[in-house]
C-alpha cells in the first residue's frame, strides 16, 4: 500500500458576497492508480473472495469508500 494519503484537502476562494454558506475545506480522493505508473510483476493479490468484496484483486489499488452522509440520514435523490 502507498504511504501517500488518498485523500486531500482543497480550500476555495470564499468571496465576500456570495449568497451561499462558505465551505472553507473541501476533500477530494485520488485514485490510488495515479501513484503506480505501471504495473509491476509479482504484485501481491487479494484472496478470490475479499477481491470480489473489496472490488479490486490488488492490494495496491484498494481506496476504501467512507460516505461523507451520517447514519440514519436519509440520501436525497
């Protein structure tokens, strides 16, 4: 797994007129396939089964999903 966080922040130019509620931070993943330029040989693999449930064969290439909705929220759509 890559040492490099997934995750980053990003923080938006907040104006002074604008209508809305400032974000102050917004957070972005980056696909952890950005950091591997190729595909090196012998890269270590997921069992069959955690593969199919994790979505991915290579441990290298797993980014795990964290919803940003809070439990018991009801998604809008």
């Amino acid at each position: 797994m890559n040492a490099t966080k997934q995750t980053r922040d990003w923080y938006p130019f907040v104006g002074p007129f604008d209508p809305c509620p400032p974000k102050y931070v917004k957070t972005y993943v980056v696909p952890p396939n950005q950091f591997i330029p190729f595909q090196p040989m012998n890269l270590p693999q997921f069992p069959l089964a955690d593969a199919l449930r994790l979505g991915t064969l290579w441990p290298a290439l797993f980014s795990p999903y964290e919803s940003k909705c809070r439990p018991g929220e009801a998604q809008k759509g």
